[in-house]
C-alpha cells in the first residue's frame, strides 16, 4: 500500500460505520484512509456514544430485544432436544428435529453473544437513560 491512499467505500458500509464529520478515517499510522459520500449515524443524525440521543437509544432496544428473543429461543431448543431425545420411538423425523434444534440453538447462544460484545466493544453498556 501507498503512503496516504483512499478508499471509497459504498453508502451501505458507511451506514453501519461511524465516521467524523469530515467523512473521512485515516488508519492511526495514516497509511490508508477511508471516505464515506454519506454519513450513517443511526439514520437518525445522531453518534454512537451520545448516550440518551435516539441512536443510542435505537441501538439498546434492538439489543435488548435481541436478549429477550435468544434467552426464549435458548430455552424452548434446549426442551425440544432434551424432549425428542426421550422418545421410544427412533425415526428419521425426529432425529431431524434434534438436528435443527440443535443448530438453532447454537445460532440463538452466537446472535446473543455476537450482539452482547458488540455492544460491549462500542461501549454502549446498558445506561440508567432508558
């Protein structure tokens, strides 16, 4: 890579990214930086770390509801498996549902965990303003 070179990146990925201002992120050695046409900021204008502002406010509840949907999920894979696994009768059907569940609850423990460190690396932790 070249000394001071921009990258462009699509409005879809600078939606979901935080840049200053003056649209445009340099690496901390300033090797590459990054240009945005347009400024995400939540679709609704405000910073990630303003706490109490609508985008910091958006941003909890969609965590909060993925939490409460991921618990629910958790627990109803985990009587599904812990059901199908005591039954007498062995069919092909039933080990297909074991399957899925099985999956399903690996992806519900991954979106809530994912979403939980998300939120934690962007220091969005549950504030006393909701």
């Amino acid at each position: 890579m070249g000394e001071n070179e921009t990258t462009r990146l699509p409005i879809v990925f600078c939606l979901l990214v935080d840049f200053p201002d003056s649209k445009v992120d340099c690496t901390p050695d300033n090797t590459t930086c990054f240009t945005c046409p347009k400024l995400g900021r939540f679709l609704t204008g405000d910073l990630l770390d303003e706490h109490g502002s609508a985008g910091h406010i958006i941003c909890m509840l969609i965590w909060i509801l993925v939490l409460i949907v991921g618990m629910f999920g958790t627990v109803t894979n985990c009587l599904i498996i812990s059901i199908m696994r005591k039954h007498t009768s062995k069919r092909s059907f039933d080990f297909l549902l074991i399957v899925l569940a099985s999956f399903d609850l690996l992806s519900c423990i991954m979106s809530v965990i994912g979403t939980s460190a998300m939120v934690t690396y962007y220091g969005t932790t549950i504030c006393i303003t909701l």
